[in-house]
C-alpha cells in the first residue's frame, strides 16, 4: 500500500492513499490541500476551520478532508468568479 507523509501541526504520520477513507473516498491533510491549492498551511488550516469544506473532520490533532469536497470547492470558486 502506498503511503504519503504529511505534516500537518509539526507532527508527521504517514497516511494510507490507497484506499482513501472508509467509504472509499481519498483523503486529503492539510499539508496536501495547501500544497494542492498553492496556498500557505495556515490559510488552509483557515478555510478548514472556517467550514468551506464541512465534511473535514480530525484524526486526532491532524484534519482530514475529502477530495471530492476540495474539487467541489475550486468548481464552485471558477464558476462564482473568487
């Protein structure tokens, strides 16, 4: 099984991304999401918490969050223009 390590709060845990979630669904940390959107791990750790993604939840100390809400996300930002 392939594993990505993330960083997320200082701390480093390697995550399984082969199967993604439970339900089949791949899985992003916060350092992954910044790195995906290009954007600074607090402004990530930001919109988390912020709820632009509701179904991101913690493992832990380290936040999770579905792929599929990410893409939902930048389609929803395209199409409203910012």
């Amino acid at each position: 099984m392939k594993t990505t390590t993330c960083t997320d709060a200082g701390n480093t845990t390697n995550t399984p991304r082969s199967s993604g979630s439970p339900i089949g669904e791949p899985l992003l940390c916060l350092s992954e999401l910044a790195a995906m959107l290009r954007i600074h791990i607090n402004t990530a750790r930001r919109l988390v918490r912020g709820n632009s993604f509701p179904r991101a939840f913690k493992i832990e100390r380290d936040w999770r969050i579905p792929r599929a809400d990410v893409n939902a996300w930048i389609e929803r930002r395209m199409t409203e223009g910012g």
